[in-house]
C-alpha cells in the first residue's frame, strides 16, 4: 500500500468514526450540573421570569418620576365667512404625583413580585437540580446492575456448564441440569434487560440536562452510600431561607399590600401639573402661554356605593388565606425534613449493613462451590448459597439507591440549587 492510500484510509476511517465518538460523553456530577446550569429549560424559563420580574420592578419605579411630554400641532380650518387658515402649536409639559398611596403601593408590589421571582427561580433550580441528580444516580446503578447481570449470567452459564458435564457422567439429576440452564438462560434475560434499562438511563440523564439528539452518556461517580447529616439549626435556617418558604412568605407579603391598596382607594391623591406653549398662525409662533395647577381628588362612590368595602373585605380574607398558607408550608417542611432525615439514616443503615452481608454471602458461595466439587454438600445446598450471593448482590445495588435518593429530596426541601 502506498503512503497516499494510506492516508486515504485513515481518513475515511476518521470520517467515519468522527461523529460517533463526538457523540460520547462522559460526565462527573459536576459536570452534568454545569451542563444543566446553561442547557437546562425549566432552568433557562424560570431565570427568564425573574429577570423579567426586575425589568417590571425597575420599569414602575417610574411612576415616582415626573411625567413630561413635548406636542407639535398644525391645523387648517375655514368658514363660509373666512378663508381657510392654518393655526400653528407647540407646547411642553409635565406633571408629578405628589400623594398617591396606590402608586407607592403599585411599586412595593412589584418589589414584592421580584423578590418572590427570586424565590421561585431558586425553587425551580432546586427542583432541576433534584432530577438531575437523580437521573445521574439512576445512570451510575444502571451502569453497575449491568456489569452485575454480566457477573450473575457469567456465574450462572459456568454453573449450567458444570452441572450437565457431571448429569453427563451420571453423578447429577437430570432435572438439577436443566434448573441451572433455565437460570442461565433467565440471567442472559436480565442481561438485555440491564441494558435496555441502561439506554433509558442514559436518555433520561440528557433530557434532565437539556440535550436533544441521540447519543451515548456515561456517568462518573460514586455509587456508594452518600454521608448526610442534618442538625436542628439546619431545620430552622430552612424555615427562613429556603425557597419555599421565601416564596410562601412573599406571596403573604403581596396580600398584605394588596389589602392595603384597597383601602388607598378611598384616600385622596395630589398631584401638581405645568405646561409652557407657543401658538399662531407660522410654523414657529410667538405668542406663548403657560399655566400650573394642583388637582386634589377625593373618591367618593368609586366604582359604586359598596365596592370599596366589599373589594377591601375579599382582599382581607385573602390575606387570611395566604397566612394560613404559609404556615402550614412551615409546618410541612419542618416535618417532611424530619421525616426525610429518619428515612434517609433507615436507607444509609441498611445499605451500608448489606455491604458486609454481601461480602459474607460471596465467601460463602466460594466454599459451597469448593464443598460441592468435593462431594460434601448437595447441589440443593449450592444453588441455595449461590441464590443467597445473586440477591445480595442486586439488593446491595438498591439499598444504595435508595440511600442517595433519600438525600436528594433532602437537599431539595433544604433548598440546594443547581448553582451548587
């Protein structure tokens, strides 16, 4: 082969494997929640609406600023008993709001809606961010209950293998064979199960992160039981700071104002207002004219004879009902923490008692193979020990998972965002 076809060869070869290997990733956690941070949609919509939330704040401060507007006019007007003229107009002018309680109001509100859009973008992240975490987490086992099955299928084909040899030479039932056979044949089963789970995994953890396309993901990582401890000061810095609440306590906030701005409805308001013009009958006129004025409003009737204590009454109940709300988001997240916590040390427990369980059923397994060859158990005994070795093995992986998802439902109550 000449050195040119040589070099066409590895081109076409790169060409070839070039997209595929684009397509791989191979994520640590961190990562797959820096990738989530900038990909993540119900991140990117949620960081949207609080910016927007302080677009509408800074957009009401406005009412505090006085009001100027410049007019340019011309008109054309004529009479039987005239000939048509035009009148020329330019004037300038400006108001200011002196005393209007609905207006201060108006922009607390906005304030008030800002910062619960803090809150929910935090919430939202937090929310992200457990899914994430869990989609990872369902990659990593699904990527050990594979290499499980393989291990589970491998011991089982060798057993099956084993077992017809010695039915062959007559020192085993016929019915012991065809056991060890029907169990390997349902370990290859599992096998292909594991890894149709494994692709869902791998889809589920780029849907999480916000990738389209079809491609192959790996996750790096730790499937051992996660350490997690939650303290009382834990429990009561969540009750102020997490987002939940935050945003509980600003939708209370909010009630409270709009309560207070239905009763500004009866207060009166003030406000100072000034023009300069000029006017006559060129383009650019002389004569000028000014004027000023202050005009004071009192509501008497606004909106009809009983709407103002019928609107305030509605706003008041519904500032009882945001009270009510907000404590019992309290009350639901101190207990769901507590609760969460128990659960998650009850999962760490078990998880981590099942590793030493799992490591004394292989040694046992070991030895009953041993035992078995040298005729000391019957095979009853060893498929016994083996199925002992086999569930301890797939309940070990599931104890483990459990541990880890019990923790991320923690750190999302605790308000843990996609930030960290």
């Amino acid at each position: 082969m000449t050195i040119k076809k040589l070099f066409l060869t590895l081109a076409a070869a790169l060409a070839v494997c070039g997209p595929a290997a684009a397509q791989e990733l191979s994520l640590s956690w961190d990562e797959a929640r820096k990738l989530a941070l900038d990909n993540n949609p119900s991140v990117k919509a949620s960081r949207a609406a609080m910016e927007q939330a302080g677009y509408n704040y800074l957009a009401g401060l406005n009412s505090y600023l006085p009001q100027v507007s410049v007019s340019h006019s011309v008109s054309r007007s004529g009479s039987d008993a005239s000939s048509p003229a035009n009148r020329w107009g330019a004037s300038v002018s400006a108001s200011q709001e002196l005393l209007n309680l609905r207006t201060v109001s108006s922009v607390k509100s906005a304030r008030i809606s800002r910062e619960k859009a803090e809150a929910d973008y935090l919430a939202a992240s937090a929310a992200a961010r457990q899914a994430l975490a869990g989609a990872f987490a369902d990659l990593l086992f699904a990527q050990k209950r594979a290499e499980v099955q393989k291990k589970i299928y491998n011991i089982r084909l060798e057993n099956a293998k084993l077992i017809r040899l010695k039915y062959e030479s007559g020192m085993e039932s016929k019915g012991n064979a065809l056991y060890t056979e029907a169990l390997a044949v349902n370990a290859e089963v599992s096998v292909k199960k594991a890894a149709r789970q494994l692709l869902s995994a791998q889809r589920a953890l780029l849907e999480a992160i916000g990738l389209e396309g079809a491609r192959t993901v790996l996750a790096k990582g730790d499937i051992g039981v996660p350490a997690f401890t939650l303290e009382e000061t834990d429990v009561a810095a969540a009750l102020e700071k997490s987002p939940g609440i935050v945003a509980a306590r600003k939708t209370l906030e909010a009630a409270k104002e709009r309560t207070s701005s239905a009763r500004y409805y009866a207060y009166p308001s003030l406000k100072a207002s000034g023009s300069y013009g000029w006017s006559g009958a060129t383009e650019f006129p002389q004569d000028k004219s000014w004027s000023m004025g202050l005009s004071l409003s009192v509501p008497l009737f606004s909106g009809g004879p009983t709407y103002y204590f019928n609107n305030l009454s509605a706003y008041k109940k519904a500032l009882t009902a945001a009270e009510e709300t907000f404590k019992a988001a309290r009350i639901s997240l101190s207990a769901s923490l507590r609760s969460g916590y128990d659960d998650y040390q009850s999962a760490a427990e078990t998880a981590r008692a099942a590793v030493s369980l799992l490591a004394a059923n292989e040694e046992r397994y070991k030895e009953a193979q041993i035992k078995y060859m040298a005729g000391k158990i019957s095979f009853i005994d060893l498929e016994n020990v083996e199925q002992n070795f086999v569930d301890s093995d797939l309940n070990q992986l599931d104890y483990a998972r459990s541990a880890h998802s019990r923790k991320q439902a923690l750190e999302q109550l605790l308000g843990v965002t996609m930030e960290k």
